[in-house]
C-alpha cells in the first residue's frame, strides 16, 4: 500500500497540534476531528466554504474533545466532511476527496471521509467522526478500519453541528481494537470490567435480500462462523419487526434514498 502524509492523503482541513490537559488511559495517542465538530480557536467549516466564511471561530472544544484531551490524547488537527455531512460518498466540492488508501482509485465514503482516512493512512491513531444513516459505517467499510457507532447520545453532542438530532451520533475510527476500546471507554466514561456476553446476533434479512449476488457469497463464510459460535445464537429479522410498521430496506431503498438524495 503506499504510504501518505497530511497533505497527500487529501484528509484534513487544517492540520495543527493540541497537547493534552493531562495524561490518562490515551497517552501517547494522536486523533483527529470531523470538521462538524468545535475545536476551540479555529472555524468550523460543516464541510461548506460559505458556512466557514459565516461562522466565527468556536470558543471552547466539543465536550467529545475535551474528553479525549483530559484522556491524555493529543489533537492533530480538522478532518474533511461532506458538506453539511449530507452524502454517502466522501466528495468533497470545497476540500477535494480524502484519498483510500486500499483502493486509491474509490471513493473513501462519507460523510466522515477525512477522519476514515486520516486513520487508514496512519496519519492519527484514532478520529472521531459523526454518524446518521451510515456516515462512519460507510467510510469505515470502503477504507478497511474499525469504526464503533454506539448507541445514540451515549457520547455527548454538545460543541457538534446538529444534522439530524433524533438519529445522529458521535463515533470512532482506530486500525485496531485495543486503542477503540480504550477511547470508547473514554468517551462514554464507563469502567473496562468485562461486558455482558452476547447471546443472540441478528442478521437483517432485508440486506441481504438486496445486496448483490457476489456480496452475499462473500458473506456466507462469516455467517458460517458465526453460528458455529458457542452459546450464541444466530437469528433472522426484518425491517419491519425492529420498526413495527410494514416497511422495508429494498421501499426505503426505492422510495426514500435518490441518487440525488442520500441522508447521512
């Protein structure tokens, strides 16, 4: 894979360095910021030229980041977003496209495209990016990282860009799992005594019944895996039973997400 720095990898808005307040679980680990999020003392662009150009410049830190600084983390800049975080793909019209590092000639995906690459390309340990429909799965995907999603407002919202309030959500990008559970444990305060084991996965029907014929056979060896999993069983659902209405992802698909029109 070849190798990128901050200005090769297309990533960052504006690169620059915040010490940590104090040292803590993620000393010695460097992030970087979805540009739909406050660092104090510089703009925040929403991945718009004019929204920049309107907005004074943010006067205290996102509390996510002020977390993270306390953590012992240190901030190495701005990551490019899709403007108004609105798209899948991870094209920016103002800011040019984060490169892919697995596959330089893709798309990254959006809407957190800066923060997906900056990771991929090894220029941060971890980033925080935001999340509605896909913004941090999607990149996460196409560029080969871990990305966390948690359960929405688990992580604070405040000093964030509100896109779509009742689904939005802060996450995480890292190469590894060691360093997103130890930043998601930062982020959501909580202890690393050992979770509650999984009992039951569930495999949304609806996708599968959309996806392409290829990805379904890619999928097939770790559906395998998965039910040969002890104490862990493996079940089918729909759409419509986790929403309880008669819908669909293949109506949602067709009727709510033009090409025109992705949500994110």
């Amino acid at each position: 894979m070849p190798s990128y720095d901050f200005e090769s990898s297309r990533a960052f808005v504006t690169t620059f360095k915040i010490n940590p307040n104090q040292s803590g679980k993620l000393e010695n680990l460097t992030f970087a910021v979805k540009d739909n999020i406050d660092v104090a003392g510089f703009k925040t662009s929403n991945g718009s030229k004019p929204w920049l150009d309107m907005h004074p410049a943010a006067v205290s830190h996102a509390v996510c980041v002020e977390q993270l600084l306390n953590a012992g983390a240190t901030c190495l800049g701005k990551t490019i977003s899709d403007e108004l975080t609105c798209s899948l793909d991870g094209e920016s019209y103002f800011y040019g496209t984060p490169v892919n590092p697995l596959a330089p000639e893709r798309i990254p995906g959006g809407s957190s495209s800066g923060s997906a690459s900056a990771v991929a390309c090894g220029l941060v340990d971890f980033a925080i990016g935001t999340d509605s429909a896909g913004s941090m799965r999607v990149p996460a995907s196409h560029c080969g990282v871990f990305g966390m999603r948690p359960t929405i407002h688990r992580i604070s919202e405040s000093g964030i860009l509100p896109f779509a309030p009742s689904s939005s959500t802060v996450g995480i990008f890292a190469n590894n799992l060691t360093v997103l559970e130890k930043v998601m444990t930062a982020l959501l305060a909580s202890d690393e005594s050992p979770q509650r084991p999984i009992n039951t996965i569930y495999l949304l029907e609806d996708a599968f019944t959309i996806a392409d014929r290829e990805i379904n056979a890619a999928l097939q060896d770790s559906i395998t895996r998965l039910k040969k999993m002890k104490n862990v069983k493996v079940s089918s659902i729909t759409l419509s039973e986790i929403v309880g209405e008669k819908t669909s992802l293949e109506f949602w698909q067709r009727n709510k997400f033009g090409a025109n029109n992705q949500l994110n």
